[in-house]
C-alpha cells in the first residue's frame, strides 16, 4: 500500500516510512534474541510505539516463525480488562487452523467459553473472551498455559504498561510476575510514557518486576537524519524542502517526533514552494483546528494553574519556574503555591521537564495560549 501522504501519523505501515531509529530497533531486536524482556520507557508521541511495530516488521521478515502480538493497554480499567485483551490477542494465533485452534483453546482455557468471532474492521478471525470476574485470575494462568505449552517464540508488546498499578485489583503485578516468570518462551516489552510510576515498578526493590527486564529510553530523533528523511519524500513530489525551513520546523516543536510529523504531514498536502510562509501556515492551521479541545482544557483549570501555564508559555522554556524572577514577572502566587501548581501539571503530561528547563509539552497548546496574551 502506498499512502496518498507519506507522513504518517497514527499508523504504521512499512519502513520506508519509518524516519531512523536504526541503532534503537537493533538494540531492540538484539536484547529480544537475548533472552530479554525490555522495559521501554518514553514521553507520549515520541515514537515508541512505531519503534515496536518498525522492530515487529523487521522481525518478521527476518524470523516469520516468531510470533509478535502489540496490544495497548491504556483505555483498559481493571485487570478483567487486561485479560479479554491479551486473550483476545494472543488466543488461537498459535494454531494452523481455526476450527482446531477453537478447540484447542476451549481445552486449555476452562474457566470461561471462548467463541470464535471476526473483527470488525478487518474480517479476520479471533478468539473473543467472555470473562467472569471470579474466574479472571484463573483465565490469566490459562492464558499463559496456552502460551507456555506451544513452545514457540513470542514477543508480547505491553503499552503503556504502568496502567496495572492502577488497577483496583491488589496484587495485579504480582500476579502477571508469577506467570511471566515461567514463560521461557516469551519476552516482553513493557512500555509506557509515565517515568516515574515504570521506575517505581521495576526498580524498587520491593515491587514483583524488580530488576527483570533491561532497560531502554527514547530522544527525539536527530534533525540531520529527519531532514535527510523528509526530504526525499518532497523530492519525489517535485519539490524542495529547504533546509532552513526543516531547522525552524524541527526547532519550533523542540524535535518531538508527532508534532514534526503533523507538520510535515501538513506542508506536503500543500501546492507551490516549501518556504517559511508555509510553515506558519500549516502551524497555524493545526494549532486552529486543536483550538476547541485547547478552550476546553484551559477552562478546565483553575485560575492559579492557568497564569502558570500561561507564563510558562510565554516563555518558551522556563529553567527555574519557582525563581523569583519568574515569579514576579508573571506576577503569580508564592513559590510554594506556583510549585503545586507545576507539580500536577507535570504529573498530567502537560508540562514537560527537560535539561533545559520546563515547557509545555504540546507546542501547539502553547502557541494557542500566547494568543490569549
């Protein structure tokens, strides 16, 4: 399939439409070959999930006989949740027939009935769970057990795997360690955006998946090798992506892969030159078409947060936002009232810390709200 627009967003398609990450895939693949699970830990939109399914493609076609299952598990509320999902993912994909996977899962998988149903959106067959909320730790084991007793090589993508320790189930990470332990057969990729609550996971000595995985992080990707990347897609349009214009592209949204990508996505649906003009056209047109979302968002806070969140917009990037300095140019409330304020707003993905200080994590948020200056 070839895309209409080869700056994809939101699916994955091939490598060829996958920007770098090489040596990041090849450490990846490499630690899977190993014997490893990996915890992969990475802001939202910064390309996580497309390395997983870029190190999947490649996988396959290098080793058609490993299996590779992604599932994201961030919508899902309770550990019942999770086990309709792995289940409904991983169940009957280890057998060569449909009808003799049916059976072979209803023997394995005694504690609920699996039934046989097709996907709405591609049509393929796959094993749907009805699980009974008593019985869901047992079905969990079960679905292991049909795993486990395959034999065969798989690689089970986890995302946003932090969600478990919010469960309302007690116990939850203990209960997938115990079964994950004993599945030589299968690795992991646990990943997520959340930093803290992963590292609390896998490295308190006190926690179940302590120290049982290696770890890896994502940066943006570099802008010599984005530019080199984007570029020939223009070229192939019959136009020039000036390099100037790709370096205040990139900088503009501080090399976050997703914003780069909309932008870009953006410029290519356009006719005529790729120059400065342009960009501010299509920034301004993704941040107007976010702008009802945006209102609502900022509605949505209290007075305190929203003078922090529009200095800190002002700013750009802010190295000490409890500074007096800083405190007094935006005229906001003591330190100690401008820090809570900062501390949710951190732990909401609103605003992110960086080397250089705080920013708004979504540039075209902060965009929108120096406007309202």
């Amino acid at each position: 399939m070839t895309p209409n627009n080869p700056f994809l967003i939101s699916e994955y398609l091939s490598p060829d439409y996958f920007c770098d990450r090489k040596q990041e895939t090849e450490d990846l693949l490499r630690n899977l070959y190993n014997g490893w699970s990996i915890t992969l830990v990475a802001p939202r939109r910064i390309g996580k999930t497309g390395l997983i399914k870029n190190a999947f493609y490649l996988l396959r076609e290098q080793h058609p006989e490993i299996n590779t299952y992604y599932i994201d598990i961030m919508g899902t509320q309770c550990l019942n949740d999770f086990v309709q999902m792995l289940g409904g993912a991983v169940l009957g994909t280890l057998d060569n027939d449909w009808q003799k996977a049916l059976k072979h899962v209803t023997d394995v998988v005694k504690s609920c009935r699996p039934t046989l149903v097709f996907d709405e959106q591609s049509g393929a067959p796959k094993i749907s769970l009805d699980v009974n909320v008593e019985n869901q730790e047992t079905t969990l084991k079960e679905i292991c057990d049909y795993l486990r007793e395959s034999e065969k090589t798989c690689y089970i993508a986890i995302d946003e795997f932090q969600r478990i320790a919010e469960y309302p189930e007690k116990g939850t990470e203990a209960l997938l360690r115990s079964q994950i332990q004993f599945m030589p057969n299968v690795k992991f990729i646990f990943a997520g955006s959340q930093r803290h609550m992963l590292e609390l996971m896998f490295n308190d000595a006190g926690r179940p998946f302590y120290r049982s995985t290696r770890s890896a992080t994502l940066a943006s990707i570099p802008e010599s090798a984005y530019y080199e990347f984007a570029s020939a897609f223009f070229v192939k349009q019959g136009r020039t992506l000036p390099g100037d214009v790709f370096h205040a592209l990139y900088a503009r949204v501080y090399g976050h892969t997703w914003y780069v990508q909309a932008l870009l996505k953006e410029l290519y649906s356009y006719a005529g030159i790729v120059d400065m003009n342009q960009l501010d056209v299509a920034f301004h047109s993704l941040v107007m078409d976010n702008s009802s979302f945006y209102e609502m968002q900022y509605n949505s806070y209290t007075p305190t947060v929203r003078r922090v969140i529009k200095a800190i917009a002002s700013e750009g990037i802010v190295a000490e936002v409890n500074s007096a300095a800083f405190i007094q140019k935006y005229r906001l409330k003591a330190a100690s009232t401008v820090s809570t304020a900062l501390k949710g707003l951190v732990e909401n993905d609103v605003v992110c810390r960086t080397e250089q200080g705080c920013r708004l994590y979504d540039p075209f948020f902060a965009s929108w709200l120096r406007r309202l200056s």
